[in-house]
C-alpha cells in the first residue's frame, strides 16, 4: 500500500509531518510521500521524504503567470504529482493537459476523482493511479472504506475497465491502520489523507497507526 499525504493548506510544520513520513517508511517499509504547499517543496525533499506537488497546470514554459510549471515542482524535488481534486476542480481538457505535463517533467500522476464515473473517465487519460474521494467525506472522521465501501470497489472496477495499468487509491475521512486494511480489502493500492495527519497533534504516531496493519 502506498500513503500520500496531502497537507493541503493546513497549518502544520511541513517539515515535521516529513520527516516523521520518512522515518515511518524506513522503519515499516511502508511507501509514504508528502504533498505541501509548492513553496515548501524543496524543503520538504531536503528531508528525504518522498515528494509530490498538490497540483501542476497544463501550460509548458512561457507567458503564464501564475502558473505552477510541472518542470518548476521537479526541479524543486518533487517526483510526483496530484492532479485535480474536488478543493481544485479542473475541466476534463485541462486535466489531460496536466497529465502530459507532468509526465514531461518525469513526474509520477495521481488524478483524484470525486466518484467512480469519474474515476473511468480520467483513467482514460493514461495517469499512473486515480484516487476517489467522495467530497461529502472529505475531512470528517469516518472513513470512505467502512462508510462507502461500494465506491472503493466499483472504482478499483472502473479504472481496470479502462486501463488495468492504472493504480486506484481511496481517500476520505482515513486516520486509522483498520482504514487502511479495509481500503486494501476493498482493492485499494494506495491511500490519499490529509487531516488525519496534518491535523493531529502528534502526526508521527497517526502515520506509524496508519502503517501498522500493514
Ligand atoms: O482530500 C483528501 C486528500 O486529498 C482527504 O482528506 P481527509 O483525509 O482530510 O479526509
């Protein structure tokens, strides 16, 4: 199983929720990466964590103020990316154009989804994994695996239907190692988190729960 936490914009110390993911996946073995806010990216891999953007645009290099170029994030040390989400809603074309950027840039893709339809419709688009998350879930405390455990399996479905090469993550209200087990019971190759970790007063114990089952 893999674990990609995205810190979103919350208020923890970046550099604390990476090295205690580092440490964690030295000792379980676990694969763990962080996704911070772009600014703190090259902080965050200095530490030796594994590093994702939280998003990249569509544009290549040239007049696009603003923008966060998939080859800036790669140069500052990230190795993978996110890529839509139901707090950054993109258009399906616009999705498609961050997939190709990114994967110029050598960045790894996960494009997050919010419902299994969804989750078919942008493995069409040839990222390495997908992630559903229901937005109705995001942020609350009960799990997406015990809470709606049709959605992991039919979007582990969805995503094999189109392109059985591409990973399918679950995310949602996941804070527990139980989650974790039930979402790899369900199919799930990996887990996207955030306020389980980024909110928890000592994230170093969340991450090495999240890992215990495991
Ligand atoms: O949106 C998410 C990860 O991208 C999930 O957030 P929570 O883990 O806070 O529910």
């Amino acid at each position: 199983m893999f674990i990609l936490v995205n810190l979103k914009a919350y208020p923890c110390d970046p550099i604390e929720v990476a090295t205690a993911a580092r440490d964690v996946a030295e000792e379980s073995g676990v694969r763990i990466a962080v996704s911070p806010q772009a600014a703190d990216i090259s902080r965050v891999a200095d530490t030796g964590v594994e590093t994702w953007a939280q998003h990249v645009d569509p544009n290549d290099y040239g007049s696009h103020t603003g923008s966060t170029l998939a080859e800036a994030v790669a140069e500052a040390g990230a190795v993978g990316t996110l890529i839509n989400h139901s707090e950054k809603r993109m258009k399906l074309a616009d999705i498609d154009g961050s997939v190709q950027a990114a994967e110029r840039a050598g960045l790894e893709t996960c494009v997050c989804a919010n419902n299994p339809a969804q989750i078919g419709a942008v493995s069409a688009l040839g990222p390495d994994s997908v992630a559903v998350e229901p937005p109705e879930l995001i942020g609350g405390d009960v799990s997406v695996a015990t809470a709606d455990p049709g959605i992991v399996t039919d979007a582990v479905d969805s995503a094999a239907n189109v392109d059985e090469d591409v990973d399918v993550y679950c995310g949602a209200g996941i804070s527990t190692g139980d989650d974790v087990v039930t979402a790899e019971e369900l199919g799930a190759s990996g887990i996207l988190l955030a306020s389980g970790v980024a909110k928890a007063d000592d994230p170093r114990a969340a991450l090495e729960d999240l890992v215990s089952g495991l």
